[in-house]
C-alpha cells in the first residue's frame, strides 16, 4: 500500500525535497534518480510539496519528457536547460542524483 501524505515529513521525503534543491539551474534529474527502486515516492512527495525552495520543475521522466508540460519546459528554458523537441537533452542537462547526495 502507498505511504501517506506525511511522507514529506518523513526520513525518505525529507531526504528526497534535500535533493531535488541540490539540483543546479540549467540541470535535470529524474524520479528514479531521487529514490532508486521507487521513483513514485518521489513523484508522491513532490506532488504534495508547495514549497516554492523545492525547485520541482527540475525533475524529470527518465526519458527527458516532462510530467507538468509547458509551465515546466517554460521554467527549465528560462534556466537554459537544453531541449530535443518535446524532451529535455538528456545528455547534456541530466545529473544523476548521487551526484546531489
């Protein structure tokens, strides 16, 4: 069963909103990156995270497609985030969350 929406209080929530404003501008990391092994947790803690420190625009699918459309592609151009038509430039704006830890 699914975790509650305390989990962004939680030990893996709190771990998850440290990394994702680790993330630099101009760079995207995924959901699977943030919580290897359950990339939903961590789409379930960002999508109850109104924090406007959590950069959420900066995660991504692991295929560069992005789950909120054109308010976030508007927001990652802003940053200079490179894309390939409809997706983010993987090679070039991805940064494997280990790397955030």
């Amino acid at each position: 069963m699914g975790r509650s929406p305390a989990e962004l209080n939680s030990p893996g929530g709190r771990a998850v909103l440290t990394r994702i404003r680790r993330i630099p501008p101009g760079h995207v990391t995924t959901y699977g990156d943030l919580c290897p092994g359950a990339p939903r947790f961590a789409g379930q803690v960002l999508s109850r995270c109104h924090d406007p420190s959590v950069p959420w625009q900066r995660v991504v699918r692991a295929d560069g497609s992005l789950a909120k459309g054109k308010e976030q592609r508007r927001l990652l151009e802003a940053e200079g985030v490179p894309f390939r038509r409809s997706r983010v430039d993987m090679d070039a704006a991805w940064i494997p969350a280990g790397e955030l830890a």
